[in-house]
C-alpha cells in the first residue's frame, strides 16, 4: 500500500476528485494549505499599496491506495492536474505500513 499526497491549484480539485473516484479510488482527504515554491509568489496591488504574497493557496489531497493501483492513480493526478503553468504543484508517495477502518476492524487493503 502506498500514500498519495499532492498538492494543487484548488480550481483543479474537482477535475482531480473525479478522476481518482472513475479509477476506482474509494476515500481522499482534502486540505487548504498555502506554500511557496519556485515561482516565490507574486506582488499585488491593494488600494494603491503594492504587496507581495509568498505563501499561495494550495489543495493538499491525501489519498491510500494499493499497489496495483498506484501508478494509474498517479497518471490521473498528473493529468487532471496539469495546466502546463507554473505552480501547478507536486505529488509524494510514501509507504502506507499498516491501516485498520475504525468501524469493521478490516486491515491494510480490505480497509482502503
């Protein structure tokens, strides 16, 4: 089992949420995070004071799947994701050692 989580531009989130769910992909968490990464913000004019913002809005998603579901689940992040401009964001993988549904008591892939 693995971990997805990736961060996107937030107006993406639903073409994202739409394509993991046609794949096959059950659950997903959603926050709203800010963040800076290369293209380091950009100035703003607010009633006539110029500002820089640093710290962008961005949509973390964190989603677990199986194995087997791993790479087609990350093809359909990228591509729902993708706007060809900067910022578009990044996805992580990461082990997923163990998960255990509350509910049912099910482990590890039953429980995804």
């Amino acid at each position: 089992m693995k971990m997805i989580i990736a961060l996107i531009k937030p107006f993406k989130l639903d073409d994202v949420k739409e394509s993991l769910f046609e794949i096959g992909c059950q659950g997903l968490t959603v926050s709203e995070v800010r963040g800076v990464g290369r293209q380091k913000g950009h100035t703003e004019l607010y009633r006539g004071a110029e500002y820089t913002v640093d710290f962008l809005p961005k949509i973390r998603i964190e989603i677990a799947v199986s194995d087997a579901q791993l790479e087609r689940a990350l093809e359909v992040i990228q591509s729902a994701a993708q706007t060809g401009g900067i910022g578009d964001g990044k996805i992580f993988v990461t082990p997923l050692e163990h998960c255990i549904r509350i509910r049912t008591g099910e482990t590890n892939e039953q429980a995804l």
